[in-house]
C-alpha cells in the first residue's frame, strides 16, 4: 500500500518476482473507489485478480470503508471482462453508462470504438462491507 500520483492506494501483484498486475483507488468519504485493476494476460485465471481484490477487501474492512465502487468496461463483444470476478466478491451492478469513458477522458482517443472522446459503455459496481 503506498500512493501513487493521485491514488491513494496502489497496490501490484508478483508472482515468483515478475508484474503480474495492478489496483488502483481512492478513498471518498467512506467509500473507496478504484478505477483500474489490470491483470497481465498470462497471468488471468491463475488467481491473481482474486488474491488482490481479496486483499484490497481486507485492507479496507481494516479502514472501515463501508463501500467500495468500480467501473468495468465494455469489450467490443458486449462483455466485461472484469464481472466474473466482482460478482465472485458480491458486487452488483447497478448502471450501464454510454460514453462513460469518453466523459472521463476526454482527450483520449479509443482504439476500441475509433473516437475521440471514447463512446465506450461502463458497468457500474457496487460492494457493502
């Protein structure tokens, strides 16, 4: 746990010392809110996204966070990829956002829907702990 730019927690995965993945967040009030969790390709369904948000989770039950929040995007086949693991941990999503992204970033170009800003759709999750 340390912070990293404007996060106030970022936390990475080794796994026998080579990156693995990634979370990052922010307390909000009683609420944490992490944005990006990325876990590198060859490492996905080896357990490593659940070693780290079972670890996140446990941190922030420590911290008294009563929720935590996430978006979650949308790939090209109308799926995201990250809703397999936050059901696991008892999220639920409570939105679908068009162009969430885009209103994010706006300055970014999305290679995924070839836009400026991004036409992306976002699920929105929620966790009570």
């Amino acid at each position: 746990n340390n912070t990293a730019n404007n996060y106030d927690i970022f936390k990475i995965v080794l796994k026998d010392g080579e990156y693995a993945g990634h979370l990052y967040g922010k307390f909000i009030g009683d609420l944490f809110y992490f944005d990006i969790i990325l876990i590198k390709e060859e490492f996905r369904n080896k357990k490593v996204g659940t070693f780290l948000l079972e670890n996140t989770i446990i941190f922030l039950k420590k911290k008294n966070i009563k929720n935590i929040v996430t978006s979650a995007e949308y790939n090209s086949q109308g799926n995201i990829l990250l809703e397999p693991l936050l059901v696991k941990f008892g999220f639920k999503k409570i939105v679908d956002i068009n162009g969430f992204w885009g209103s994010i970033y706006p300055s970014v170009y999305c290679n995924d829907c070839n836009s400026l800003p991004c036409n992306c759709k976002a699920g929105i999750f929620i966790k009570n702990i």
